[in-house]
C-alpha cells in the first residue's frame, strides 16, 4: 500500500508517519521508484504499537526508540525484549534523603521476592518502586512487612498467570507481542484500580450498615 | 501545647501551622492570652490528615477544604465522609468525543456493579474511570467484558474486606478514619501495581524458560 493508504488503515496522519519514519521508528518502505514507497502489514503493526506505547503508556520518545530497537532486534530473546518494554513503563523512584532506610526497604523487597520464588533482576526499577511504597508505608504506621503485602503479591501472580500472559501473543509478531503487554499492563492496572475503589465503596457502605449517598434511605445496608 | 511545640510533634514548620489556620483547614487553639494559644491532640491528629493528603493523596487545597468540612460536619455519616475523600482520590474521566460509544460504556460499567452485587452510587467518578478504562480497552482490540472485568473485581473485593477494611479505625476519631483510607488506598494501590509488574516479569520468564536479564545463562527457567 501506499503511504495514504498506511495512513488511511493506521488512522496515523501522513506527516506524523513521515516523522516515524525519519526517526527510525518505522522501517522504510520497499521503493519502487524515486519519489515512491510500498507499505505492508509490518507497517501497520508498527504503527499501532507506536500509537499504543504514546496515546497508553504516555511515553517519552526516548523510551520508544529503545523498545523499537529492542523490537527489531531479533537476536534478542522475547523476554528480554517485553522486559525492556516494561521497565520503560516503571516510574521508578526518587531519591531517598534517608539512605540508611532506602537500602533496608530495598532489600526487603528483594527478600519477599526470593520469599514468593518469584524471580526477576535485582536492577529491576520495579523493585525500587516497591522498596519507595514499603518505606512510605512504614513512616505513615501502616504495615508494609511480608506478611502485609503478600495478598497483594498472590493476587496480583493470579490475575497475571489466569487473566494477563494467556492473552499475549507471545508466537506472533514481536511489534504485536510488546503492544499487548503494554495495553494490558496499563489499562487493566487502571480497571483493577478503579474496580478496587468502587468495592471499598460498596464494603464499607455494607460494613457500615449506611445507605449510598444518592441511595434510597432507609434501604437496607 | 504551644504552636512550636505542635510544630516539633507533627513536623510540620510554625509557618505551615499558621497558613492553615488562616485558611480554616485547622482548628484554632484556645486562646491563653492575646497572643498566645494552646493545642492538642486533636491539632496534631489534623495535620497528620491534611499532610497525607497532600503527600499521599496529593490533592489541591480545594479537594482539602472539602474533606476537612466532611470531617468536621459531625452530622455527615462516616461512610458518607470516607466517600467524600475516596471520590477527591478519583482522577475522574475526560470527556470521550464519541458521547454514543461513551454512554454504552457507562452503562456497562454499571451494569458489572450490578451484577457483583455491589452498591455504588451512581454518579460515583469512580464509574467514570471505569468507564473510560472499558472504552479505551475495546477501541484497542483487548476484551472488557464481564467476564473479563470481573476476575480484577472480585480480587479487589477480596484485598478491601480482607485487608483493608479490617485496618480502618472506623470507631476512632474523624481525621484518623480519612487519614488510614487515603494512605491505604494510595499506597496498597501502588504496592499492588508494582508487584504486578513483578509478577509479569517472573512469570513470563517461567512461561518463556528464559533466564532473566542478569539471571545467571543456564540456570532452569
């Protein structure tokens, strides 16, 4: 197909394509005369992956560019790559001005992964994401030990072995593999959040035993 | 106490105090002489909320001033007061230009409420967030359905009655209720997101039988 046709298919406007593609972003397409180029379905789906790692995981150019490479680079395990995609989607953390505390939280968050027999690197950035909330956690008197947070741990290993990795493509396309973790660990982290405020919502109002504001009153808690 | 020494328990700086009980989010002291008032408890407990609220929640001084009211309105039911501050937590939803598509999707997202048996108000933004959490889903080829939707639904009933609720003083003083569901809600939320990007990385390197980046080359998947 032709660049207004990729266009027309990606729904991505033909300059922005022309930015792709001098970026590296895009592959070029095969030339079939000076001025010319023919697209294909390669194109399509890289296309819809940029979109998806811009428009959803609200990402900088820098991070697409190394996912890209990661994409392209075939010697490169399907692991290796996707992890490259979700590192990129990891805040990470900030600095921590006490850093006598940082390490104990860091560490401990490492331990409860050799706790669970869960096994990801130790440079992990989601590692010290979750080494920054155990030690808000803690300065706030909330528990953040072992024993706390290992529901959460269960249920989020339930929702990604039941729900999340059945649904990525892993024996399909590359470009399609990152697209689908990236969409899925985005906004279905959205959907369990609002999912999980709606229920505290619904529990404390039974807990409570109160009507919902813009409920009946006197309807039965 | 004096205002220095509810600066050193709650630490937060002279000025802070000040600024917030000018701006009514803190109770005046009682007045010992003309220029000299003392606190209490009840001072210290208010700014641990209103710091939570800033730092955890990280809410505008609009959203505050409406908590703090709820709070102090005696006569507004807990569960309406905890709705008041867990609706401030909500980022709520743009607009989706498709007004059509957009309503469908509320209706669903009601209708996954009803059909979990759960009570929510609805004009929660909450539903919203849902909503459009839904729509962007199906606009990306990803399924959103109740059968999709309600493995997260019914994990996240289990972690707010399993564990969160239970942790609420819900019989304690006003401020402290908020304080413990703004914390929790924050913090166990982000917990839960990074350990389910953790269990992404664990599992799909089991699934893959790849060893993680930095693994040592060889080790068993």
């Amino acid at each position: 197909m032709r660049i207004s046709e990729l266009s027309a298919e990606s729904q991505v406007p033909i300059p922005t394509i022309k930015y792709y593609l001098r970026e590296g972003l895009l592959p070029q397409g095969e030339q079939t005369s000076a001025t010319r180029a023919v697209y294909g379905e390669a194109h399509v789906r890289r296309l819809r992956l940029i979109r998806a790692l811009i428009e959803v995981g609200r990402l900088p150019l820098a991070a697409i560019r190394k996912i890209v490479a990661a994409v392209e680079d075939e010697s490169l395990p399907v692991h290796d790559m996707l992890g490259t995609a979700q590192y990129a989607l990891s805040p990470g953390a900030d600095p921590d001005p006490d850093a006598e505390a940082w390490r104990e939280a860091r560490k401990r968050a490492s331990a409860l992964m050799s706790e669970l027999g869960w096994r990801v690197t130790e440079k992990a950035p989601t590692l010290d994401e979750l080494a920054q909330t155990i030690l808000s956690l803690e300065r706030l008197g909330m528990p953040a030990d072992a024993e706390a947070l290992r529901p959460y741990a269960l249920a989020a290993r339930e929702l990604v072995t039941g729900e999340e990795l059945p649904r990525v493509p892993f024996d399909g396309p590359r470009d399609a593999a990152v697209e689908h973790l990236v969409i899925g660990t985005v906004l279905y982290g959205r959907a369990f959040d609002a999912l999980r405020r709606l229920a505290h919502e619904s529990e404390s109002g039974r807990l409570l035993g109160e009507t919902c504001r813009g409920g009946l009153p006197g309807e039965p808690g």
